[in-house]
C-alpha cells in the first residue's frame, strides 16, 4: 500500500483523570496498482475509573467491479464483558448490506484459575440483493480446552448453515455444518480466482474434529451435492456429487466431483487447491459437457457460445493465473462472430496447450448448410493477453456478413462469398480481413446522408471527429473542476486509475476490411434520402474494396462497379 496523502493522527493520557484517546484517519490509501481505500478512520477511548473501553474503525475498501465496500467495525468493552458489531454496505445497485454483533463475557474457573468465556450471536440481518438473510442467536462457549457450539446459524426459508458440535483434544468430538441450498457463486465471487467461478446450490454436511492440533486436522464433507452446477456461468449438470477434504500435511484441499444432467453422467474432477501454495489443479473427464463455460476465454471476438464437448482437460495454475491442456471434441459447437453477426456451427477438435489454443482445421457452417474450412490458434499467458489469428479458406456460398440497418445504420446487408479471409486481434481490437468472390442472394445497402453529396458514391470516406472533440472538452472542464476540491496526486491516481478502466471497458475496435469479386446476381442498394426513401438499387460487375473502423466510425470504398 502506498499512502496517498498525509495522515492524521490525535491523542492525549489523562492520568489524573484515568483516561486516554486515540484517533487516526487516511484519507486516500493507494492498493495495489489501480484500487484505493477511502476514509479509512480508528478512535479509542480507554477510562480506567469504569472499567471500559471502546474502539471504532471504519474504511471503505476498492470492491469488484468498481464497486466499493463500506466497511465499519465498533468495540465496547465494561468490566469482563464485549460488544462487538460489524457492519457492510456494498455500493451496487442491488443491495448488499448487513449488521452482525455479539457478546462475549469472559470469567475464570473457579478451580483451575483457567480462562474461560460465553460467545453469544445476537439475532440479527444482512441483505444479499432482494434476499435477507436471518442470523440466529447462537451460543459458543470456551471452557477447560473444550469448545461447544451450540445453534449458530444462518438463513432464510430452506437456506440455511446450521454450525453445532464440541471441539476438544478428544478427536472423537467434532463440529458439524450443516448446508442446505447454499449459493457457490456467492463464496467464488469472495475469492475472486480468474476464470474459476463455480455456482450452484450445495447441500450436505461437512465436519471437523482434532481442531486443536493443526498438522492432524480432519475436515471432510460428507453426502455434499451441488444442484445445478455451473462453471464460469455455463451449466456443467443439474446434479453433482462433491466431495472435499482437508490434508493438513499439504496444506491441501482435496475437491472431486460426478457430475450428471438428466440422469446422464457428464464429467468427472479430481484435483484440490493448496493453500499453502497459493495454487490450484483439477483434471476433469468430460462426456458431451455444456460448453458454455468455455465463453470467458472466447469473449474476444466471439459470443453466444452453445454446444456439447467431450475430452480430457486439465486445469492449473495459480489464483491469479490459469492454464488449461488436453484435447477437447466438439461434438456440436456454435458461436457467434461479433460484428459480422454471423452464427457458425460445427464439429471437430480443439488443442488445449499451455498458453494456445489450437484449431488445426474445423469445417464450419453458417445457418443454411454452407461450409468454409477453419484453423488457427489462441496464445496467451495465463490467460492474460490473449491473441488470436484464424484464417478460413475454401469458403462455398458462405455467411460472411449478416447485419440491419438497426445495428449499423449507415451501411448493411448480408454478403455471402467464395474465397477466404482473416480474423485476427487482441482483447480491444480486432481486425477482419475478407478475400471473396461475392455469391448470389448477397444484399448490400449504403446510406448516404449530409455528411457526403449524394454524387460521391464513387469514393466514399465517411467522417465525424465532432463527437471525440465534445468528450475531449468536457473531460477538461471535469478535471478543472476538481484542481480545488481533491489534492493533486489523489487526483493523478484517479485520473489514471479511470483511464485503465475506460480501457478496459472500451468496447472493441473492429477493423474491417473487404475485398470482393461483385457479379449482378448481387445487389448493390445506395439510399439517396433515408427519410424521403430515395434510393438506388444496381446489379452489375466490378472489383470492390471497403474498408471501416468502428473507433472513428470511417468508411472507405473504392473501386470499379458497372
């Protein structure tokens, strides 16, 4: 952490009067390379004449997805007694807040002198967007090396986590959890591991017992299932069989699974996560799984990804960076190009290697049954900065473009073509590259408008910097206006800080380039006056190129068309 700016801190010792008083704020505190906690704030007070002692702390801290974490803890202390509260709010719109306390009263037995104390959890809620959760009173008592546990739970309808059970050195005494229909997403969403997000609803029970002694812990599960268990948002199966266990020499969590759908078995996972190691390893076995999962490493240039695989794959790597190897058969896969708009569908192989994914060569079809051939491959490292090159060639009568004038109103159609072309790119652009022989039944339509005289259709270059130089403007007026309100480096962190997120939030730029063979079993439709209807419609033959960025929204066509 690095602090951003100066911080306070304030205190006195009053002996005569037993007293004493502590208080510290930081404003700004910068985590990492691009988070910042706010406000972050402790004060004690101690009064030795009765006996008490208070503390609260408070901070709001960088949460997921640009959202932050009201954070606030508060103390009191009289005598042999504690109060204690914690309380959240989570900046969403959704809300996600709550306010947990309890008791503690701490004594000493009357015979051993021993240390002893009463945990009592006090009723109370906390909210997980439209659902609250009910915290029930529980009991945890301490007393002679014996823990006992006593209706901790937590809940609403048939949701819950029962906690129960004794602790001791006597490994026959263990404590006991028990699961009924908990949310995962909610626990992998707090550990926030790249491209390891599981979901589903678990019941079972879990237990533990030797928790006094940490290298002979024994934890396991016990009947764990998981209904409708997803992996990165993709349904692998409505019923999973789990099992889990804690091997304290390895600081391992041993996790495997049988995972079914519809009464079929669909995959099998061995593997666990170390702790100790920071690092994580699953081999899964799969059978006509849902492939949906596979959308996050796709997400680049493709979306609605829909089909069966089947195949070995392992999963490996670290909490913050991820691998994949095997050889996965795509039984029915279907994705579609973004941009184009262009569904295909197929059925092949794909090589998962370390750091690529590999697609020797996949036939593909667009929606009417027509075919190209399809290679190429995916680097990355870790899953950090992918890239991807894909050529398809020997395409017949092939899907190439297919959008409407809502999606793009200046220039759309549907274009099929013979030939090949390219995509290429890295997360934030992308470029596309079509070499064809334009088929029958192709429709493409250029609007004109004031932006160009109608008479120019021979060489079009379509232009607008007024938008990128209101935005630039009001950035400066925006930044002006905070030069008096927030110091100068909190204003330099954030003003970096916005611009990494708007890149990363920045949609993709999509570079398109066309080189097309146009006979006059195509259409050709230039509109002279979208709102009066004027319009051109041509047949004919020529050499054509196009070209268009979608960042400065230019279109470039030249060429000979008669």
């Amino acid at each position: 952490v690095t602090l951003l700016t100066p911080v306070t801190v304030n205190g006195y010792v009053d002996g005569d009067n037993s007293t004493a008083h502590l208080s510290l704020f930081a404003p700004y505190i910068q985590q990492g390379k691009d988070k910042l906690i706010r406000n972050t704030f402790v004060t004690a007070q101690i009064n030795g004449t009765s006996h008490a002692a208070s503390l609260q702390a408070g901070t709001v801290l960088p949460g997921k997805d640009n959202t932050d974490v009201d954070l606030n803890l508060s103390f009191l202390g009289i005598n042999d007694n504690l109060e204690a509260y914690v309380m959240w709010d989570l900046n969403r719109p959704t809300a996600y807040r709550g306010k947990v306390g309890m008791t503690v009263d701490f004594s000493r037995d009357p015979v051993t002198n021993a240390t002893q104390f009463g945990l009592r959890v006090m009723p109370s809620q906390f909210q997980v967007a439209d659902a609250v959760w009910d915290v029930a009173q529980g009991t945890v008592d301490y007393s002679d090396g014996v823990i006992n546990v006593n209706g901790v739970s937590v809940g609403r309808g048939d949701q819950f986590v029962n906690i129960n059970g004794r602790a001791s050195k006597n490994p026959d005494d263990r404590i006991t959890v028990d699961l009924s229909k908990i949310d995962l997403d909610y626990i992998f969403e707090t550990l926030k591991i790249n491209y390891v997000t599981f979901g589903g609803k678990a019941s079972g029970r879990a237990f533990a017992s030797n928790v006094f002694r940490l290298d002979e812990i024994i934890a396991r599960t016990d009947g764990l299932k998981v209904q409708d268990l997803t992996y990165n948002g993709g349904l692998l199966g409505d019923s999973a069989d789990l099992f889990g266990e804690w091997l304290p020499k390895q600081k391992k969590v041993a996790i495997g699974a049988e995972i079914s759908e519809a009464g079929k078995h669909r995959a099998s996972v061995k593997g666990g996560v170390w702790l100790g190691r920071d690092s994580l390893a699953f081999d899964m076995d799969t059978k006509k799984v849902n492939i949906a999962f596979m959308q996050p490493f796709m997400s680049a240039f493709a979306s609605d990804l829909k089909g069966r695989a089947s195949g070995k794959v392992k999963l490996y790597g670290t909490f913050s960076d991820i691998d994949l190897t095997g050889r996965v058969f795509a039984d029915t896969i279907a994705m579609k190009v973004d941009y184009t708009n262009v569904v295909y569908s197929g059925s092949d192989s794909v090589y998962l290697d370390p750091g690529r994914i590999r697609i020797p060569s996949f036939r593909l079809y667009d929606r009417n049954g027509n075919s190209g051939i399809l290679s190429g491959e995916l680097t990355h490292r870790y899953f950090h900065e992918p890239k991807f090159n894909f050529t398809v060639k020997n395409a017949r009568n092939l899907l190439c473009y297919n959008t409407n004038e809502k999606m793009n109103p200046d220039w759309y159609g549907t274009i099929y073509g013979n030939g090949g072309g390219q995509i290429r790119g890295v997360p934030g652009y992308v470029g596309i590259m079509v070499d064809m022989a334009v088929a029958p039944k192709s429709v493409f339509t250029i609007v004109l408008n004031d932006r160009v005289a109608a008479g120019d259709y021979n060489f079009l270059t379509f232009t607008d910097r007024r938008k990128q130089a209101e935005e630039e403007e009001r950035e400066q007026q925006r930044m002006q206006a905070q030069t008096d309100t927030v110091l100068e480096n909190v204003r330099r962190f954030i003003r970096q800080r916005e611009r990494r997120q708007e890149e990363e939030n920045r949609p993709s730029v999509f570079d398109l380039y066309i080189r097309a063979s146009v006979t006059p079993e195509s259409e050709m439709i230039l509109v002279m006056d979208p709102v009066g209807g004027d319009k051109i419609r041509a047949h004919g033959n020529g050499s054509l190129q196009l070209g268009y960025n979608s960042s400065t929204e230019e279109m470039d066509m030249y060429g000979t068309y008669t």
